[in-house]
C-alpha cells in the first residue's frame, strides 16, 4: 500500500475516459502508449470499453484477438494467451475487450486480472481505455486505478462532459486527474464556438497534459490498424502531441504544444474561443 491509499499498481494505472463517445478516447490511449514505448517504458493496453471495442482494430489485431480482459478475470485464458504483441512495437502489450460483454465482470475480477497480466508483462504503465459514458466500464476501471485521462473536444458539449468524468472520477476515489484536449483545430479562424485552452482547465479545474491538433491522418491509421510514426507516407501532425503527453507523464517538462506542426497561431490557439470574447 502507498501513503495516500492505494496500491503500487493503483498508481501505475491510468484510465483514459471521458462521458462523451468519440472524443479520441481510444486514438488517446493507443498513440499514447506508442510514445511511452519509443521512450523504452513497458506498456499493457487494456480495452475496457465493454460496450463497444474498437483497440483491437486500431491495433491490427482484428483478427488475432481470441481472449479478453474478461476471459482473464474468470481465469478462462491466462494473461500469457490472452495478451497479444506485435513487432515493431517491442513492449507493447494490448487485451481486448470481450466482443459481446455478457455483465460479467466485478471490480475484483478486473483488479485480479490488471494484477495477472501486469506480473506477466511487468509494464511502467497500464492503460486502460474506457467507454464513453458513465457505464460500468468506467466504474470498475475507477475501482482499479488512482490515475485518469480525461479526454475532451474543444467543443462545449465535450469539454461539459469533461467536466461531469471529473466530478464522477473523484467520486470512485481516482486521485490524479490530467486532461487531454483532442481534435483542437490548427487554425484559430476555424475554432468558432470551441473553448480555448484556458476555458477548458478553468471549466474542468483539471491540469492539461496535452494537447493533440484536429489531424485526418489519425483516422486513417486508425482504420488500417497502424499508430503514429508507422506508415511514412502517412505523416499525422498530432505524433509529436502523443509524444510530448508521454513526456509529460514521465516527468519531463515539455510545452504543450512542443515541436507540433502544422499549427497556424499557437498563442491565439491557447487564447482563442468563447472564453475570449
Ligand atoms: N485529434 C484528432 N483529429 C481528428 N480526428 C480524430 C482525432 N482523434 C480521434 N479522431 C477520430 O475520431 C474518431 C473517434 O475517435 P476514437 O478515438 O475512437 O474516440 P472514442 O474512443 O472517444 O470514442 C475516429 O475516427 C478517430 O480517428
Ligand atoms: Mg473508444
């Protein structure tokens, strides 16, 4: 146990959520743990959106994903079957989520299963990514983790249910909260009725950890399961956001928005929005 309550592994885990689908939750998590593995850390990626996976293919592993976190937890599949790794990606270690999730699943099966795969892999850090929405998935891998990723939109519906991840977030007992706004446009003239950056942390009282620009690229790596940096002749803009979120979470002070192209006015990007006016 460590002095503020948790476990060690508690600590090492870091939800990635937020009560809105299709913010870049997964695309978050998934280039995340790519950039943490670049800087050498061992990384397990857990899907925990029960209702809807979509790692597995975002990870090119469609068709190679035979057990889930679930499988684990009722000691159906060990964590060494379950786990799946691809090269290139040395230290990478992802479980699916189940395809059809079947409610069977507590805090206890979850916490033992982290705790299976993590003695397997031995990670600096877990990740796992959430569902939108404030649904089991959410509840269970806030029982299991003292650490969150908050992902939002500049938009004010998105950066709204920013908000309400946060509130509910301390509510199970998470402990740290970072933020993460995806999809910011590159050029302020296209921002319209999106917040700045510092609405965002004023709105949600969280600490930002990273900003990722409004990049086409990510969707097309991410529908021929590749990451950031894997395809050159697909260049995304938003790599180098992915890697300085990594930075950050290793303790590096980089600024947000460190060696990120593309980016038209990056002041007036920060300043811009709503909250300006
Ligand atoms: N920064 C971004 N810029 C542009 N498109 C993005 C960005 N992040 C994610 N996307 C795209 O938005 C869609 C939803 O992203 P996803 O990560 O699946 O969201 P969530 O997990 O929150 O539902 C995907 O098609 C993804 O490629
Ligand atoms: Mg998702």
């Amino acid at each position: 146990m460590s002095a503020m309550g948790g476990t060690m592994e508690q600590y090492q885990r870091i939800l990635v959520t937020s009560c809105k689908g299709g913010v870049g939750k997964s695309t978050v998590s998934a280039n995340l743990a790519n950039a943490l593995i670049k800087r050498g850390k061992r990384v397990l990626l857990v899907d925990m959106d029960l209702g809807n996976r979509s790692l597995d293919i975002m990870l090119g592993f469609e068709d190679s994903a035979l057990f889930d976190v679930c499988d684990v937890a009722a000691g159906r599949a060990s964590a060494e079957r379950a786990l799946l790794c691809s090269e290139g990606r040395e230290g990478m270690f992802f479980c699916p989520a189940p395809y059809l999730f079947d409610g069977d699943l507590t805090a206890e099966g979850l916490n033992s299963a982290l705790l299976a795969m993590e003695a397997y892999c031995a990670p600096d850090y877990t990740i796992l990514d959430t569902s939108g929405g404030a649904d089991c998935s959410v509840q269970l891998s806030a029982e299991c983790a003292k650490r969150a990723i908050i992902v939002t939109t500049p938009a004010p519906t998105a950066v709204r249910a920013a908000e309400k991840s946060g509130d509910l977030l301390v509510g199970h007992g998470v402990e740290d909260l970072m933020l993460v706004v995806s999809g910011m446009e590159t050029d302020p003239r296209n921002a319209g009725e999106h917040y700045g950056v510092n609405e965002m942390i004023d709105r949600t009282s969280v600490r930002i950890v990273g900003i990722v620009p409004r990049d086409a690229k990510l969707a097309l790596l991410g529908e021929r399961g590749l990451l950031c940096g894997e395809n050159k002749r697909i260049k995304a803009i938003s790599e180098r956001a992915f890697d300085n979120i990594a930075a950050r979470l290793d303790g590096e002070q980089v600024p947000l928005l460190y060696k990120v192209r593309g980016i038209r006015n990056r002041k007036k990007l920060l300043m811009s929005g709503r909250g300006s006016r």
